[in-house]
C-alpha cells in the first residue's frame, strides 16, 4: 500500500512567514508589499515572507513585515530545517504601485530594493522577479519544484 501525500495550501498572511516543504504551496496576496520565496533546491523545502517595509529599524516583534528582518529569519529557519545554505535560492513578486505614480518615496519600489540588498547580502541570488504595475497580485510558491506563479486578476500572467 502506498501513501500519496496530498498538497497543502498554506495561506501567508500580511507582514507574515511560513515555511513548508514538497508537495506544499505557499500563497499571499501582494500590493506594494514584496513576497520573497526562498527555496533549497536539494531538500525541496522553502519559506515564504509578506514584506511590508523595507527597514525594521529594530523591530523585530513581526520578522516578516520587514525586509531586512524577513531575509534574515527565512534563512535561518530553513537551515534550523534542515535546508543548505549554498543550495538557497529566491523568487520575489509585488512591489506594486496602488496609488499615484512610481517614485523614489514610492513603498513598492523601497521595498524592492531593500529585498534585493538583503539577498544579496545573505548571499541568495534571486533567480526571477515580477515587480511593480499597478495592480495587486496573488503568488504561490510550489515546493516541488520551486516555481511561483503570479496570479493578477484572476489570470495566471507569469511562472517563475
């Protein structure tokens, strides 16, 4: 007798991380706010993080609201898991701009960069992005096989 293990839909909430490994599937709901899906790709297991903004500033009550807490936590977490350093990988989407035109004071594009700073400064290459436009967007992380699809009205638009 075998057993099939069935996937998971595991919802990430608003300045939140979750973590899962294959067949899961992490999904958040992104505006200006950036998802960073990180992914070992030999123990096929992965976080997902709803950054909100780009700087803690020392707040480190909610690790994924922020940038540079949310890279931080996914790493160590997924080591804690079992996942290899040298073998993460990141997928990122959002950024949208929901009001107004895109500028420097524009939160999507702060926290875009502030996500790419802090992958490159934990040393995990972002190997795709869906950034920016002016509509929200659905994403979800499938564990398998490291892909994100990006889901915007209604419409899948992008695999990662």
């Amino acid at each position: 007798m075998s057993t099939v293990s069935a996937t998971e839909v595991v919802k990430v909430k608003m300045a939140g991380i979750e973590y899962g490994r294959a067949p899961d599937v992490l999904e958040t709901l992104l505006g200006s706010c950036v998802g960073v899906a990180i992914w070992d790709r030999t123990t096929h297991q992965g976080g997902l993080a709803h950054v909100v903004l780009a700087d803690s500033r020392g707040d480190s009550a909610l690790p994924g609201k922020f940038a540079d807490t949310a890279v931080a936590d996914l790493k160590r977490q997924l080591v804690m898991r079992g996942a290899s350093g040298a073998a993460l990988v990141a997928k990122i989407a959002g950024g949208s701009t929901m009001f107004g035109k895109r500028g420097n004071n524009d939160v999507g594009q702060q926290n875009h960069q502030a996500v790419l700073e802090q992958l490159r400064a934990h040393g995990i290459p972002c190997r795709a992005e869906h950034i920016g436009g002016d509509k929200g967007r659905i994403i979800r992380f499938h564990l398998d096989d490291g892909r994100v699809e990006v889901v915007i009205a209604r419409q899948l638009v992008k695999v990662l």
